[in-house]
C-alpha cells in the first residue's frame, strides 16, 4: 500500500441477510458500486460497518469477502477495535490472511480509558499486530478525544494516519498542520462534509459513509477539493446538505446512519436493509420515505440507474 | 432464587493470572472472603469485573468457577451485556449451565443507543435468555441512561429489579419509589456511596465495589441502613469515605476502581492484581502506597488479618 | 393556612439599615421579588434571618412589616426560638398580632440539650403558643439533632412539620418516609441542594436561602422535582452549584450565607447589605467580586434585570 | 478591682423559685455560704448560672442582688454574652450600675463564628463596655474555640484575663506560659479539676463550680497548689472526684452540673432547687439520692452543718 493513505475510502456498510449471515451478492454489488464510482479505498468493519455488534466469526468472513471482490483495485483497511485484546488481534490476523492492507485502531470503548492509557494500551498491542495500522479517533463512541500529542505518540509508535470522527474541525485542521512535515501520515476526515476544509488544510482524505451511496459525488468533490476549484466544491457541498437532509435526517439517533444508508442502498437495488442487533431497519413507512427521496434528489448515481 | 434481590451484592473482581488466564485460587479465596464478611449475593462480569475486556472463553470459565467456588451460597447473577447479540447469549448460556441465578443486561454500548431502540432491543433479546434478568444502568460507560420509563418497560417485560450505577441519586430515590408497589422487583444502588438512601427509601441493595475488600464494612452499613442506625450509618459513610480517599483515590480515571480493589485485594493476600488489557496493574510505588493505607485504615477484614 | 405547607418558603433576610433600624423599603422589594418569582411561603426570623442576632423590638417589627408587605398572598412562618423561653413567646405572640400563619421552634442553643429534655420543653412550651408550629432541625447551630423519635414525639405535641438543616440526606429521606401516612406534616428541606431529593421522596418543600436571590430558579427545580423532569432537575441543580461557587464561596465560615446573600441582594438593588453583629458585611473587594459573578451567571433573575 | 483577678470564683447558680422570680433569700445565703468558705469572687451570670435562658430583667435584677449581699467582700464579675449585640450592653450596663467589678465576655453562640469574626466583633464591642472584661472560651456551648493568638489579640484590645472551660488541659497550661509576662492578666480554670495543674503553672486561679456547694474544699485546694503541697493536693482531688461521682453523676446531660449543684444546695438548705425552662429540677428520687450522697461524703460543709 502507497502511504499516505488518501482519497475518499468509503466505510462500507455490512451487508446482512440476518444477524449472522452475510448477504454476500449484496457485498459484491455494493463494492462495485462504489469502485464505480471511483473511491479510492476501502474501510471495512467501522462504525458504519456496524462492527461491534457482529460476532468474530461474521467479521472474519466478511474482511475475507472484501478482499475477494476488491480484487486489489483499491487498498482495504479493516476495524479492529474491540474491548477485548484478543479479540482486537484475531481480527487483526484475519484481516492480514484476508489480504487486508491496513487496521484501523480505535480505542477500547466500554470503559472511559484515559490518553496516557490508551497509550500503554497501544505500547503493548502494536508490537503484535500483524499490518501497518492507523487512528480512529471517535470520542462520540469510544468517549475518548485523541489530543494531538497522543496522536504524536501513535505515530512514533507506529501509525500511518488518522481518521477523525470527533467533528471538530479545528483539531482536524491542527492534525493537518502538525503532521505537514510528515507526507507518509495521513489525516483523514471522518466527517463527510469536511472533505474541502481538509484537503485544503494539507489533508489527505475522507472516510465519508454517504460514499456508499454516492461515490461520485464524493470523489468529485475531493478532486474539486484538490485543485480548491470552489465554484465545484459549493456545488457538491450542495449535495451533502442534500443527502444529510433527505436521507440520513430521515432517522434518528446514532444509529441513523446505518439504517439509512442500508435503506437507501436497499432502494437502490445495491443490498439487504438488514441491521445487525441491537438495531432494527426501517419499518416500511420510513423505507418508502426514503425511496422517495432518492427519487426527488437527482444524484448522478440513482439518474444513472433509471 | 428468592425475589426481589437484595442486600450487598459485590460486584466481584475477576483475578487474572495474565491476560488469558484466571487465577482460580484467588478466585476462590474472594469469595470465601466475601462470604465470610455476610454479603448476600455475588454479582460477576460487571465492570469491576471486566467483562467487556475478556474473551468469551475466560468469561465463561469464570462464571463456572464462581458458581462451583460459592456453592449456592448466595445468589449469583452475571453480566452479559456486549455490543454483539449472540455474544450476550453466549454468555447467558454459560451461565445458566454454571448455575448462575440471574443475568444482568445492560445496553450495547459503542453506538448510543435510544430509549426506544433499547426496549427492541430487549423485545428480541429477552426471550431468549434461559434465566431472568435484571437491568444495569451505568450511562458514565454505556453512554445511555435509562429513563424511569424504560425500567417501567423493561419490567413487563420480565426484569426483576434494576441496578442503577448513574450516580444520580434523585432517579435512584424515584426507582426506589416508582416500584414500591412491585416487591419483587430490586432497585440496587450502583454507587456505594449512596447505600443509606436507597434502603431508606424503599430500595433493596448495593452492588459495592468496596465490598470485596471490606465486606462487613458494607454488610454493616447496609444493616445500619435497614433500622434507620443513624449515628452507626454515619461512622460507616466516614468507613467509606475512606475507602474512597485511601484506596481508589490512588489511581486515576475510570479504571482506578479495578486497578485500586485489584492492587488492595493483593495486598491483602487474597488474589492476584494482574489487570487485564487495555489496562495495567500498578507499579511498585502504587502497590506500596495502598499497602501503607490498608495498614493505616485499620477496617475490621484488615485489623482481623494480623 | 392549608396543610401540608409545601413549596419554596425562602428563609428571607432580613434587611437593615443598622443593627438596630429595619431597611423597610428594601424589604419591600426583597418580598416582591421572591413572590414575583413564585415562591410558596416566607419564613423570617431564621438563621439566614439572623434572628439570634437581633434585639426584640427589631424582631417582632420585622414581622409587622413581613406581613403587612405580604398581604396573605402567600403563608408566613416565623422562628421563635431564644435561649430564654419568655423570649420565645414574646415573638410568638408578637407573630400572632402581626399575622403569621406557624411558628417556627428550634432547639434552646447554648447549653446542649438531650432528646428528652427537648420533649419535656416542648411539653411546657406548646401549651402556651398562640399559633401552629413546626419544628427545625439545625443541629449545627444548635449542637442538637432531633431523632426521628422526636420528631414523632413532636407531631403527637401538635408539629405540623419539620425543617431539616442537619445536611444528612439519608436521615430527611427516612423523615420523608416516616411522615408519608400524615399527609398533612410537612418535610420541608433546609439543604437547598436537597431539592428533588425531597420531593422525590414525598417530601413538601425547601427553605432555600438562595431562593432570596434567584426566587424563579428554586421554584423551577421545584416543579421539575414533583414531575421527576430528570433533566431539568439536571439542569437546574447545576445552577445551584452555581450559586454555591459563585456566590456562597465569595464568603468564608457559617456567616457567609447571610453576607453573601445580603452583598448579592444589595448588587441587585434590591436591598441594603448591612449584617448584624456580630458579623460584618462584606468590604468592597468583596462586594465587587459578587456584583462580577452575579454579571457573569446568567441566572433569570439578573437577566431580566437589565 | 486588683488585677490579676485569682482564687477561687465560685460561678453562682442564680436561686430561682419560678422561671419568672429571683428566690432572693436563697440568693443572699449562697452568697453567705460561699463568700464564709473563703472564696476569692464571684462570677454571676454564667453558663451554671443559666444566664442565656433567663430574661434580661431577671438577670438585670439578679445583678443588683448579687452585688447587694456580697457588699464588696470580693470581686463579682458579670457574664454578658448573649447572640444579640444590644443585649449584652443591656447587661453591662445594668452590671456597671449595680456595682460589678468586670465582664465576662464569650462567644455569640448561634452561628458558629470564626476566630477573626470573633476579634471584629469585639473590636465594636469592648469600646462601648462600661467596665473591664474578660474572656470565657466555652467552646462546647459556643462551639468557638478561642486560639492563642485570638486570645493574644483579645489582650490587646483591653482583656484582662481568660476563663478556659475548653477541658483542654495543655491548651490552659499554654495561656498559663504564654502570659507569664503580662502578670495582670488572669489566666483562670474553667474546669475544676484542673486548678492544681493551673496554679503550679503559673495561672491565677478557678472558677469552680462545686464551689457552690464546698466552697472551702476548693479554696484550700488552690492554696495546697499555691505552696505545691501535693500531699494536700491529692487529698482533695479525691475529694473533687466524690463530686463528681457522688453529685455530677447523679444527672446526666450537659444541664446535670446546674440540675445537680441547686438540687444539693436545696438539699443543704440554702436555696430553691427550681431550674429555669428549657431544663427541669429533679424530680423526687434523684433529690433523694442527691440528699443520700451528701450525707455519705462527709465533706466540711455538710458535716459542720449537721
């Protein structure tokens, strides 16, 4: 894998006929949905991937079957986090034997842990982990912030980026800043609709869930983004607004962007609407309504479909 | 098991050896020590207990060893919760074959999750379980505290008391309230501290951390508790406070309650202090201080031992 | 007066202009503004009241004038207690001309009293009292606190209630309790913190001293309690922590109430902040400092004020 | 007066016949008693002299009294601490003009006061006091324990001299040290069983309270003390524990040494045994037990009087 890590790397939703099985043509199509679409990477079991409320078992065959459907187009970087070490490590071996190129570290989310914590935490989990390995800074649910001195630390240790979920986008543009000087460290946005603020500040991507669905419009605005073509960049932002409010705002809670983007993804022929436990998908008032919208919305991908 | 559950139930350590190995003869001599100070029932797997950063296959080790080391002594109730469905009823499985008496649900917890998505989340979860149940408030790890609404649910739908860990004393007092008209049904204070007041109030016990080092201390006040001892209530609070000041102060963060009881119940000879990851036992300094203070405290389980 | 007295009944000051001349006009205003904010009842000649520290003549004029500005709007009690039980009935009859609605009976405070000799004071004392009476527990003054057997005692003597200032939750609770089949014997809390606690617990009410300053804050938590809004209760206890490191904490010693509350009273135009001896109103550094804090809080009241 | 004030200084009960009315006759054969048993003043309006619960005109009158029977034999010195600043000039005053030697100044004792609040205080105080004045620390009445340092500036303002009732025999022995230099400041035992340990360091004297009751076995304990008969000194501790046991202990509770010393003075003949409310005389058994012990302990006043 070319460090650094950039471009927009969908975090793909898992693709679930039930609770414990996979809906593995689901998977193929969504991948190549969004290879289509021209992303630039793969981030498998994270948050949107609904990762911790999967068993092992399902996690494993799932990075397996990544792999097999990426075929290397694109560089996967897989989720390992886990309250258990272990557990953290056995997926870690069966990303490595996946073919995965990279894991993505977050923090042991149950208990608050503290940064010099996650620190040792990190001293003594790296040394085992069997690929290169970057942050997931997600405090919303890990109730963790990485300062940027542990971030310095991380890397020291070992780490090749960054995402950043926190949504706060001046530690974003200060994790771009401070880690200039280091070209193979990518800071990568895990907030969608920072893409232009991040790559202008010297960033390098973006895990956007709503990539999933619109690939294009994503890639289009970090290219837009790249070469800070701003008439494009307020256009595509246009775009985001427009899914935030016609897709993800049919939900609520936290758990929304799961169950929309599966809902959508489900309207859009691509994959089973299925959510893992302790969620539930959409009733089909909520299922319509989304459907709907899709149609109302004009996005190159569902035109394109019709 | 006879209902509603009540006295001092201690959320027991879970004495390691390593990372992947228990120590059973400590395990043992816990309970042992625990029984002999009166308490009135064990509580296993909760966070004290670490359940979150154990493999499923020390996690149901545990639970037989727990039942096998009490005897049918007291009532044994195991936590299940994980963020992972088939992950809780593996557990729920273990413990129903190890002899537990009741298991204790709390929320998944990496994505918050709502009021109304937990109530679903029992509606399938619930009859499935082999044993009854009982709720675990604890919003400070599962980012999700549970209105007095959802209780009064998740009561219809079998729970048989509640074990609120919120820190938030007028919601206790309003549980203690809410369901004096259900004698069967166990509002348990979490916080220790707060042991007084719900039996006052009409509640029935406490999970006490504390309690696995000074059992009678707790035992004591809770007896204290039930005749409304005032002046014998207040020289056990200072007992506590002191425990507070002298034990788990010497740590830091939220794992200092495991770190400081572990490294305690090692000096006091009971079991080893081996923490599991992502958290660390203390270093010497650390160890030789809570020695020091367990020598100052003179509190009856240590004043006994010489 | 209707029974059980209930709500917010702030312990007003008692404004002077010197130690020996009442500041009519700003007692006016201090009586306006608490009723403009809602609260339930009034009771002078407290503690915050500095009772003990004024002469005869200035207390029963204070009545005069407490209710002659109340005019019946809302119930006025009066503490009677003096070391001298001529005193006592003095004021008492001093309240019953002036028109109070309950006296107000603590313990005779220099020589320590037992339980039973504060039965046997009450026995002679009741008979001759021209009004109601309730009972206050402040032990802290006092060097007494009154068992719950008293306070039984006390009822059978014709109490109509009880104040507790003792500052232990678990004893006010167990008086919550205890009282619950007497609906019309109030269990009013002299913690302001205790709030929702006591209400929770089938309390009546508060006499919260920084209900003379913030009469709107105490009335809200008030309500939020007897409806359990958990939130708002939240909320607006953290306003009162507000108060305590605001304005309270200005101060030092047991005095600190009275001055803080008079310097605050005296920012907000309301009233002059001359203290009693043998205390002190506060120097200007400290005058200034509560008139920044009082800008800087934010609380209702001084909102609307500008 | 001769400065420093010393001996023995009985603080006389007040002899009542009702709560209301001097027992006059009483009065004047206290005063007899004491002054043929050698004693060296008199301290009227004490804590065994009921002085907080009794009216100001009682006290008033009971001034004049005092000074009429003693007719100027020894001093008198006049307690005049009351919670209300007019109050004690009320009463110093009135002690001016009946003929009192100095005042007796203690802590207003409702609130608890800090040490600095205190000097304040007496800094409005001692400038309008008609006569010399003393300190009483009286800490478990007045819940103020006066420090070295409060006492040192107490001096500084115009004290002449300190009663310690604080039963804190190092901290009299340290008045004793620390005013060695200043010879006519008095450092007087407020704990009668001290008075040896006084004089021998340095101090001037008692204000005993058995010396209502024996005033002779006091005064020839002062004088064994001032020559350091310990021969002496011991025979007469034993006679001052038999007070204790014999009489003290009859009662209980703080108010037990008033109860007690007038029941024996009634059981001697020499005055009412009446106590003013919130207190109560004893009732028939314990005067007769009273009047048992007073026969057995064979001391030179109730032999001589036989």
């Amino acid at each position: 894998m070319k460090l650094p890590l950039k471009g927009i790397i969908p975090p793909i939703v898992t693709p679930l006929v039930s609770n414990t099985k996979l809906d593995t043509a689901g998977l193929k199509n969504l991948i190549n949905h969004i290879l289509n679409g021209g992303v630039h990477g793969i981030f498998a079991l994270g948050t949107t991937g609904e990762a911790t409320n999967l068993s092992y078992e399902i996690r494993k065959e799932f990075l397996d079957r990544v792999c097999e459907f990426t075929k290397g187009r694109v560089p996967v970087v897989a989720g390992i986090t886990d309250t258990c070490f272990e557990g953290s490590l056995e997926i870690a071996e069966a990303a490595k034997n996946a073919g995965v190129d990279a894991l993505v570290v977050s923090t042991p989310y149950y208990l608050p842990i503290s940064q010099n914590e996650f620190i040792i935490y990190l001293e003594e989990l790296v040394p085992l982990l069997p690929l290169p390995f970057m942050l997931y800074n997600m405090p919303s649910c890990t109730k963790m912030h990485m300062t940027i001195n542990t971030v310095k630390k991380a890397k020291e240790l070992g780490a090749i980026g960054i995402k950043d979920s926190s949504g706060n986008l001046p530690y974003l543009l200060a994790l771009a800043e401070e880690f200039k000087s280091s070209p193979e460290f990518a800071v990568i946005a895990g907030s969608e609709i920072f893409i232009p603020e991040t790559i202008i500040a010297g960033g390098h991507g973006a895990v956007a869930g709503g990539a999933n669905l619109f690939p294009s419009v994503f890639v289009e605005l970090y290219e837009a983004s790249l070469v800070k073509d701003f008439e494009r960049i307020d256009r595509l932002k246009k775009k985001l607004l427009l899914i935030e409010e016609k897709i993800y705002n049919v939900g609520a809670y936290s758990s929304k962007y799961i169950k929309t983007i599966k809902s959508a993804l489900h309207a859009m022929g691509i994959c089973n609407d299925y959510v893992a436990y302790p969620f539930r998908k959409f009733h089909d008032a909520k299922q319509q309504q989304i459907q709907q919208h899709l149609k109302e919305m004009e996005m190159p991908e569902t035109v394109q479909a019709r």
